[in-house]
C-alpha cells in the first residue's frame, strides 16, 4: 500500500476533502499538521510554495483539486465514466469558485468591499450553487450526484453543507434533496467518525 502523507495546517480549509476521503478510504495516512510558524521552513520545499501538499511515496503533489482528483482516482470516487468523471469535475470546480470568493473576502481590506463580498458569498452564491446541487439531485434520481453510488462530487459538497448546517442547522430546509443527501453521507459510519473526532478538536 502507498505511504501517504497529507500536509496542511491545523484547520479544514483546502485540504479538508482529501481528509474525507481518506476517512472513508479507511486509507492510513499520516496527517502532517504544520504550524504557522514552521511554514516558511517547508515552504521551498513544496512543488509551488503552497499547501496542501501530498506525498505518494515521497512523491510530491501539489495543489488541492490534483490532490483530491488523485485520491479520488485511487479510492474509486472518481464516477464509472468518463462524463461522470467529467460531471464530479463541475461541482469540483463550483466548489472552489466558492472558496475563492470567501477568501477574496476574507482578505479585503477595505471594510466597506468587504462587507458587500461578504453578502454576495453569502446571500447570491451560496444560494445559487444549493439550488444547482439540488437540480442535480433531481436529475439522478439515486441520492447521489452521478451514480448509484458516492463519489467525491457528495463528499466536496458535504464539506460545505456540514459548515452551513452547523452554523445554521436549518440552511438545508429548502433544499430537501440536497439535505437527503447531506443526512445519507454524514450517516456513513467512518464518515460520522471522522467529524465526529473533527468536531471534538474544535470544541
């Protein structure tokens, strides 16, 4: 079996997909939590100077959708198909327009730009990406985004929605196709261990 090692820091964040899916590879992994204050030292020894970073027996990989697309690959949550593979890369990508408007707004400086980013992330693009996922639900009529079966495409979009729903436990009321499926893959029992474990740390 591959010796994987998964570097990030402490929170969530980018890497917090392939945490999932290793979780419910049952994939042994060594979890590298990096300190803020150790990150200039790694740092130059990253294939772009950023994290997450894996490692594939001392094989390097960089940036966080190579990383999660690999493992996908690898653990069989990458769809039957290649359309399918193709269609988990949409939400993949929606996902990630997501996390870069957050982060834009995250690190505006003026007070005022950020306010409004905040309400757009907030109030428009959150909402619009639910109503997708939910059309997409719909469409495959199994509980799953493509397939009769989860893919990384449920385990991205679970990322999210735990953040929305613990934060606000009825942001899924309108969406009962997509809180379906949040219920089915939080279920899951090495899942639920895995956020379960998260969430202890947290607290």
């Amino acid at each position: 079996m591959p010796l994987y090692k998964l570097s990030f820091f402490h929170f969530g964040g980018r890497a917090e997909i392939s945490r999932l899916m290793f979780a419910y590879a049952g994939k042994e992994h060594e979890d590298n939590l990096v300190q803020r204050e150790n990150w200039p030292e790694l740092k130059p020894h990253t294939p772009f100077g950023q994290m997450p970073m894996l490692e594939v027996d001392g094989e390097k990989i960089g940036q966080s959708v190579a990383i999660a697309n690999y493992l996908a690959r690898e653990f069989g949550l990458y769809g039957k198909t290649s359309m399918e593979s193709c269609q988990i890369d949409q939400v993949v990508c929606l996902i990630q327009d997501l996390k870069n408007a957050k982060v834009k707004a995250m690190y505006e400086k003026d007070e005022g730009k950020k306010a409004e980013l905040v309400k757009i992330h907030t109030e428009e693009l959150i909402p619009k990406s639910l109503a997708f996922f939910e059309k997409m639900l719909k469409n495959s009529q199994t509980g799953y985004f493509f397939g009769s079966d989860i893919t990384l495409a449920d385990l991205i979009v679970f990322d999210l929605t735990w953040k929305l729903v613990k934060s606000t436990p009825t942001f899924l009321d309108s969406y009962p196709l997509l809180k379906e499926n949040h219920n089915r893959v939080g279920s899951i029992s090495q899942i639920k261990a895995y956020v379960d474990a998260r969430e202890a740390t947290e607290t």
